[in-house]
C-alpha cells in the first residue's frame, strides 16, 4: 500500500490524509492548546479524492495517521465515447477508460493530467 505514517502536528491545509479508510484533501486544520486533562488536540477536516465526501479527523497533535501517496501522472485522451474517455499513460503507455467530470470538456489528443491511487483514477 503506498501510505505512509506522519503526526497530526506535521500535516498542513492542502495535503493529503487518511480518513476511514479513503484518500482525503485537507480544506481545514485547527489546534487547540493543551488542557487540565491533555495534550494539544487538532481538528482536520477534509474531502475525498475519489469520492467527494467530507470527512472529520479529531486527535491529539501526537498521534499518528496514514498519509497516502497519491501519483500525480500525465496522459492523453485517445477517444471519448459519451461520458467516458479512453485514455493512454505517457510514461507507460497503458491504456484505461476514466469517467470524464461534468466540468471537463475533452476531445482525441488532449494531454491531461490524472491522479492514482490503489488502482483509482481521477481527472484533475
């Protein structure tokens, strides 16, 4: 599994983070200072790559979570056929079909930059 572990003190807005078990981008992390009872504890939150739901993370700044290793790739739209694209890695050579995102407009030729993570594929 491409993951590794980091402490919640080392993450940042706009890096990735493991949470239930999916891939999720953080859009917000606060800390609140230690108290009577504990250590700092801070607060991710974020949404999935793959899957667009949001998510929660509340620990204690020295606890350890899984950081995924998501590649960010290149590829070329070799058709497109309704909603889907068939697309070719530039460095491999491979070939897939992704489903193209409603915002997306793509046609043969275009040079497209992808993310993958565990087999998933999503067009950034």
């Amino acid at each position: 599994m491409p993951k590794e572990q980091k402490q919640v003190r080392e993450l940042q807005e706009g890096s990735y983070v493991m949470m239930e078990e999916s891939p999720c981008k953080i859009n917000a992390y606060s800390t609140a200072k230690p108290g009577k009872h504990g250590s700092a504890k801070a607060r991710v939150e974020g949404r999935g790559v793959f899957d667009g739901r949001k998510r929660s993370l509340s620990q204690p700044v020295d606890a350890k979570v899984w950081v995924p290793i998501i590649e960010r790739k290149q590829g070329q739209v070799v058709s497109v056929t309704g909603e889907d694209a068939q697309i070719m890695d530039l460095e491999t050579y491979e070939t897939f079909t992704m489903r193209i995102p409603e915002t997306e407009e793509l046609s043969p030729d275009d040079e497209i930059e992808y993310l993958e993570y565990e087999g998933q594929r999503k067009i950034v």
